[in-house]
C-alpha cells in the first residue's frame, strides 16, 4: 500500500470535497462551454431549440423507505433538475445496475414506483438499459436516470442572476427525506413515522414561474441540504446570502429528531422541497403561488440576498448571527 | 429462505433471459409507445424535431484492458448505440459510481479516456453526477452515459425494415473485444496481445448511409454478439437469416483462443463492429464503403435474409447447416 490520494465518501457528499472532485478532476478533462455551467442541467442547442439534459444515479440505502423509494427518487430527482432549470422534462432514461439475487418482486416494485412518478410528473421512460453484477458487487440496486426538458420562451432561473435584495423562499418543512431514510437504515422507530418528501416538482415550478416569471434562481435542496444550495448560489455570484432560523420551516418532529442525532436540519437532505430568489417586489406573489399548491403549503420567506461577500449567514432566534458553511464531508452517506 | 424467484446473471446476458426480463417486467411496468419500440435508441419528438436517446451503463471488469478502459466504452458504446439508429450523437451525460477508497489516478485516467474518446467521436459531455459508495459496495467505477442526438432527413434503419434477399454485412473481425476482457480478467497471456476493438462508429456509419441511404437495418455487436443481433432482427420481423460460416471475419487468433476456452467468436462481445442489412443490389456499394473507412477494412459480406420463419442458420464450411440460437444465458459477465 502506498499513500495513494483515493476517493472518500466525502466526495459524494455534494459538499467540499464533491466541489473540489469537480473542480480537479472532472472539469480539467471533460472542459466544454456547457459543461462549465456546473448546473444541474445542460442546456444544449438542437435544432434550433435549446434542451435542457440532466443525469443522476441513485444508490440511495435502505431502497424502501417510509414515504417513498428508490425507484420513485430516481424518477423524481432527475424531473427536479430538469424543473429547476427552468425546462419543462419530457423524457427519462432508466438504467439499472442489479445485484443477482435480488427479488422479482423487489424489482417489481421500484419498476411500478418509477411508472407511477413518471405518470404524476407528465414524463416517459422512453429506453432503458440492465446490467447484472455479481452478488456483492453492487448493494441490489443501482439506478440511473438521465433526461431532457424544453425551456419555454421566457428568461431562465440561474444562480448568476441572483440580485442584491431578492428575497429568498423555501417551499416546505426541511429534513424529511434524510430523516425519514436515517431513521428506516438504522431502525429508529419515530412515532409518527418519518416520511420522506420525494416528489416530483415540476408542477410547483410550472405555479411559480406563471406568478413569478422573473423567478432569478430555483433549486431543489437535496445533497447537503438548504446549506448546500445557498453556499453554491453565494460563490456563482459572490454574493452574501442571509438566513433568518426562526422562518425556516422544519416540523417539530423533525428538529426533535434532529435534536438527538446532533444533525442540522440546514444540511439534511430534502427531495421534494424546492429553493427559490426572487426579486422582493415579488415576494407575496412567490410565496402565494407556492402555498396554492399542494406540495408548497408550507412555503415560506426564510431571507434575502445582500451585497458582494460570498458567505451566508444566519440570524438565530437569541440575536446572533452566524455563518453557514458548505457542508465538508459526508453527513449521511447515500441519502439520495 | 424462500424460493422466491430472483435476479441472475443471465439476465443481464442481452440473450434469452434478459429479453423475458424485459418482455415480463419493464413492459408491463413502463408500456408507452417510445419504449415499446424497443430499440437501443428511442426516437423521441422535441420541438418539430426527432430526437434519440439512449442510455447505457458500463460494468466492465476489469475496468482497464488491452484496447481500451471503461471510460474509452462507456463513450463509445452510447454514441454507438445512436449512430445503430441512424441518428448523429451530439450530447452524452455521464453519471459515476464509486467506491470509496478508488485511486485517484485511475479515476483520472478513465475520465482522459472519455474525454479522449468524445473528441474523437465528435460529441461533448455535458453534465455529470457522482455517487460514492462504501468500500465493498460496487467494484471501482460502474459509469452511466446517457445521450442523445437528430436524425437526419432520411429513412431510418430499423429492424421491422429487413426483405427477403437483402444482403448482411459485418464491419469487421469478430470477437476482439471479448476475448481482451476475458484474457485480462483471468490472465491469459496471448502473445501477440489481443486488444478490444472499442471505437466510436458514428463516422462508419456516416460512411455507409452517403454510399446506401436505403440501408434497412444497423445494430452493433456489443452483449451477445453476432449471434443476439441476428436473433434480434429474426424475431423482429419474422424473417429467416442465413449466415455463411467460411465468410464471418475472425482473426486467426482469436479462433483459436475461442476454441481453446470452448467459446464460439458468434456469441463474443465486440465494441467496435457494426452488423447491416442493405438491399442486395447495394450489397457491393455498401462492402466498398465501410472497407473506405479506418473502422471498416475487414468489412465482409456474411449472408442475407431468407423467406418467413424467423430462424437463424449458418452454413459450415462441410456443406452442413445449422441453427444459431440467442444466447442463452450469460456467457461473459460484465464484458461490457
């Protein structure tokens, strides 16, 4: 054995690590115009329209979960990116990586998973791809979802167009989906039952951006939570970004939870919570827009955006201020 | 322990099983018109135009082989799999997993590859996503490329296209990348060294469709090789087709490492071979153009399509024929 530098876990935690992965292996080979956009979706000229193109695999442990699975995460985090973007998804792909061993029936039910959240979310499972491994050599199941979505003819929500003042809301309660797939792996009997939020977010964008055309920034709080989204959108534009604790919507049980395991709510996954900067005139019309909808009645206005920096704060109940970092490690590893 | 009926490596096998897996699980779950086709490509319509996509994920072991790596066929196999349905590839994806405790310098040196890979083929990667696992919970690197491209104002070859008469062509020698997998795998050494022949076909393609635009049916070699292609196309329209065994290109050395493994070069993965259909009276315009091109010096005519019946045969150098059946079961796990 040598010292040789190899991939942690870290590296998958869409925190620090993941960034610097990014930013010195990934980038240097594969150096492209849209690749260098580091969004979560490309967006791809094709025959005159612009695409938006999106993939994301999903290893996610336990693969069933209270409130959802891993087939219904896969559909739903890639109609996430494909939304968050601005693009309205059209079509997935599914690629599965299989363990032998696993059950017909396991099987089965992701498949009938990813049928029923391709239905909710208006999107077909257009080809797909199977391999198998040997027992061992993957954990039951892999999947891989990639997809494509059209942008409609207004401007399109990016970090970069983050502006000085913009408010900054959230769609509902924090830390569900990390919770909820925690408490099934480790076998924490919450009661209530801790369900994840997967679902699939297009419709609730489709709502917002017919409020709020000028919608500047929209992301979905996944890997490293609300801290990780606002971390990214604070270094894009160089802007400060301030958080108020008391408006962050996270229910009781949660922040109890939370509470035990020594976990903050602000760097717990979501998969059905979106992240939106608007410009403040438009503020009650994002959050109204929000609320009206079925998975955004708990929206709320949790900040602004302030001048050059590039850091986020938060104001705690008791009057302090402090920062929030992007997440440095691997919280909790294969959450989604 | 129950009985209870599970995921073998033969499914994953693109013989017998994988199709009943296909036919028995993913189209009852997922039924729509795009995958019904089944097709490695679907043909998907955005904005007034036709688009393919496609996804294929990427196994290999090991992940490092005489020929190539799995960076090299994780790009080559997916722009092959377009280029198969008459499109032209333009945009990929590539989704990673990993496994915690993976050299930094072989991850390195698999995204080189693709980058080295999509130049060559003319395509860029535009987006990504990264999963790390824990130690032990897949082997390396499983990679994940999805893509898409247009087609171009032509007919497209499709299976459900062959005729009677029409004359089957291979690109060239049989059965290279299998045997370099395998020989790596289990540490053959073969002198001189046997190298997979994974290359990116989109040009030989391109090639051949200038010379005969009318070509009925294109597919690359890849899972099962020659042998589940011709299956495919035979039970697709119900058609006999006939091979002719004297006229199959097969390097001399690796006949005679098939033969020493008890391994027929028919059923042999191939990463770099295409198989097309062409009416019989462009058979010798399509031989000249693929034997024009790099890719396709040892291009050959193989056999033709017969009457209804929807068989297989080849006939033997001794004036006997036989059948040639899908595999089916899983010859070589995890060759590409």
């Amino acid at each position: 054995m040598t010292g040789e530098a190899t991939v942690t876990l870290a590296h998958g935690s869409g925190g620090r690590s993941y960034h610097q992965l990014v930013e010195e292996v990934f980038l240097p080979a594969f150096d492209n115009p849209f690749l260098r956009e580091l969004n979560d979706s490309a967006i791809c000229p094709v025959a005159g329209s612009r695409l938006a193109m999106t993939t994301d695999s999903f290893v996610v442990r336990p693969r069933f979960f209270p409130g959802g699975d891993l087939g219904r995460l896969a559909v739903c985090g890639t109609v996430n990116d494909l939304a968050m973007s601005g693009a309205q998804p059209l079509y997935l792909t599914c690629a599965m990586i299989l363990e032998a061993g696993l059950p017909f029936r396991e099987l089965r039910q992701i498949c009938a998973s990813m049928a029923a959240a391709a239905e909710e979310a208006g999107v077909a499972i257009v080809t797909g791809d199977t391999k198998v491994v040997e027992k061992g050599a993957c954990d039951g199941v892999y999947l891989n979802t990639a997809g494509i979505g059209i942008f409609p003819d207004c401007s399109q929500p990016l970090p970069q167009r983050l502006q000085p003042g913009d408010a900054l809301l959230v769609s509902g309660d924090l830390g569900d989906h990390g919770m909820a797939v925690m408490a099934a792996r480790e076998g924490f009997a919450f009661t209530p039952e801790i369900e994840s939020d997967v679902a699939p977010l297009n419709g609730l964008v489709k709502a917002l951006l017919a409020a709020v055309p000028d919608t500047h920034a929209l992301r979905d709080a996944t890997r490293g939570g609300l801290a990780a989204v606002v971390n990214e959108w604070a270094e894009a534009n160089g802007l400060d970004l301030h958080l108020q604790q008391d408006a962050l919507p996270v229910r009781q049980q949660i922040r109890a939870a939370c509470e035990l395991l020594g976990l903050d709510p602000l760097y717990v996954a979501n998969e059905g919570k979106l992240v939106a900067a608007v410009p403040v005139g438009h503020a009650q019309a994002a959050l109204a827009a929000l609320q009206a909808h079925p998975l955004g009645r708990r929206a709320a206005l949790i900040g602004s955006v302030g001048q050059a920096g590039g850091r986020v704060t938060i104001d705690t109940p008791y009057g302090a201020r402090r920062f929030v970092d992007m997440p440095a490690g691997e919280l909790l590893p294969r959450i989604c």
